[in-house]
C-alpha cells in the first residue's frame, strides 16, 4: 500500500512540474557548468514569461 501511495505521489508531483526546477539545476550543472544557477523563483518567473510569450497549444 505504501509503495502505491509514494506512486501516487511521485505522479502528482512530476504532473505539476514539482520536480522541474531540480531537473533544469541538474541538467546546468551538467551540461552548462559556467553558467550562473538561477533561484527557484527567478526559473518560475522565466519559464511562465516564456508560456505567455510563447502560448503554442495549451488547453487553457
């Protein structure tokens, strides 16, 4: 029962982009090392800028 809850868990969170910050530090330090790490702020701040700017296909 415990390892489907974490499951659960683990879906929600990757479906609400939780993790996403995590990632993108991940993958600058691996792939961009020189590069300043913004604030988590700063990333939400930047990525929704980009949604709007750019609003491709979205459901709402």
């Amino acid at each position: 029962m415990l390892a489907l809850l974490s499951s659960v868990k683990w879906y929600f969170c990757e479906l609400m982009g939780d993790h996403d910050y995590k990632k993108y530090v991940a993958h600058l330090k691996a792939h961009h090392p020189e590069e300043a790490v913004p604030s988590e702020r700063e990333y939400w701040r930047a990525r929704y800028a980009e949604q709007d700017a750019n609003p491709g296909t979205r459901c709402c």
